[in-house]
C-alpha cells in the first residue's frame, strides 16, 4: 500500500471516529467551535475580501464622460416682509463754520500789476546835480522814497543811458521777487519790495548815468514810483506813475581869471 493510500485510510478513520466514535458531548462541542468558525469567517474575512474587490473594480473602471452641467433655475423666493432701514445721509457737522474771507483770500496770488489807487511817495531825490561841463557820465548819490509794499522804479532820460549793479555789464534780474530790465538802456526798470529795488538802486556806489550825445551837463532824467500788487518790470507800466521826480544835471561856471599885483623879489 502507497503512502497516498495509507493517509486517505488514515483521513477516513479519522472522520468517521469524528462522526461515530465521540461521546453525544464531544459531538456538541465540536459542532460549536466549527459554527464559531463560520461565524468568525463570515464576519471578518468575507468584508475585508469585498472591500478589496470593489476598490479594485473601481480603479480599473475607465473613468465616465464628462456630463453636461444641468441648467439650474431660480425660483421666484417670496417677498421679504422685512424692510431695510436706509442708511443715515451724511449730514455737515454743525461745528465746522466755513473758513473766514481772510484765510481764502491770502490763497490767492495777488496779480502783478499797478494798485488801482496809487498812494502818495515821499521821496527824497535832489532837483539838480552839479558835473563837469567836460564830463560824459555821472554818478547820482542815495537816493530814498518810501509808500508802498511793491514798487517800480522806471528811470529814463533822453540821450542817457542808465547802467546799475555791475558797471558796464547789462545785469538781468537778482532773483525771482527782486526784477531788474533796461540795465545799460535809456528806460531802466527795477522792481521788488520797494527797499529792495532801492537797495538795488543804490547799490555800487549809486546809479550811473551816461550821456550819448556830447557831455552830460544840461540833460535831464526822471524818476518814476509805481506801486505794485506784485514786482513786474513792464515798460508800460510806467506810465501808470504818479509820483515822478526829475533831476537835472548842471554844468559848474568855470572861468579863468589873472591876478595883477606886484611881487617883491628878496
């Protein structure tokens, strides 16, 4: 007998000793411990073994079309009985007065122009200035006025020519509130604070004046004041002056004279 015989022989004794030879109680309890088996298995395995499968099938499912988006309707929402309180307006605060006439007014650039009302200049200019009958230029001495903020000062003269700052350099203007036109020309205009325009006036020993025909002596200039809003050296301008002074320039008598006496000889 082959040993494959010899274990079905053995398999079936055992069996049927299984199904036969054991005691009623023996058969109980070994029909309990298989159902606790089953049950084990059932409960356990069979789940787990399911959810593997169906993990599985759903990877190596193709994945589905893309489906077209469903139209979607809104419905008609019934009224709502509440209604929303508007927002409060905004309102100017009581406390905030609006700016005075002065604040408004110092934002606004005064114009530069003569004043409409031109005021009274004292001025202290002399009438005449003595030269050399032989002389060709003059130099004026300090000259003062005072009666307004801003001032013009126009100097012209007939065959004279006016040369202030830098000598016989045509200078432009310092800067932006002091102005200075006409240097070197027959109509020099200066304009700024009306001490500034002086001081420029002044300045280097005094205005230079000379003559283009002949000597100096015998010509006349004038000196001109127009107050101003702001400085502006426009010639026409000019003519807006009420307070004019002329100087004029005066020849000193020269004579030769010869003395007779005796003279006593040691």
């Amino acid at each position: 007998m082959s040993a494959l015989d010899r274990l079905i022989d053995s398999a079936k004794e055992r069996i049927d000793y299984l199904r036969h030879g054991q005691s009623r109680q023996a058969k109980l309890m070994t029909r309990i411990a298989f159902l606790a088996f089953a049950a084990l298995f059932v409960s356990t395995i069979i789940p787990t073994m399911a959810q593997d499968s169906g993990g599985n099938t759903q990877q190596e499912s193709s994945p589905l079309p893309p489906q077209p988006a469903a139209e979607t309707t809104t419905a008609d929402l019934p009224a709502d009985t509440t209604t929303a309180s508007p927002l409060p307006s905004a309102s100017p605060d009581p406390t905030m007065s609006a700016l005075p006439d002065s604040l408004k007014d110092s934002t606004t650039a005064t114009p530069a122009e003569p004043l409409a009302k031109q005021p009274r200049y004292k001025l202290r200019i002399p009438n005449s200035l003595n030269v050399d009958p032989r002389a060709a230029m003059s130099t004026l001495p300090a000259l003062a006025a005072s009666g307004s903020e801003f001032s013009l000062i126009c100097v012209a003269g007939n065959s004279l020519r006016f040369d202030v700052a830098t000598r016989r350099l045509p200078d432009s203007a310092a800067n932006d509130s002091l102005l200075l036109a006409g240097d070197l020309s027959s109509l020099l205009r200066i304009s700024g604070k009306t001490s500034d325009a002086l001081a420029l006036l002044n300045s280097v020993g005094g205005l230079s004046a000379y003559s283009t025909q002949s000597g100096i002596a015998g010509k006349t200039l004038s000196i001109s004041f127009v107050a101003m809003g702001a400085p502006d050296t426009s010639p026409e301008f000019c003519a807006s002056s009420q307070n004019t002074a002329q100087l004029s320039f005066r020849a000193l008598a020269l004579e030769v004279t010869k003395g007779v006496g005796a003279v006593k000889l040691k």
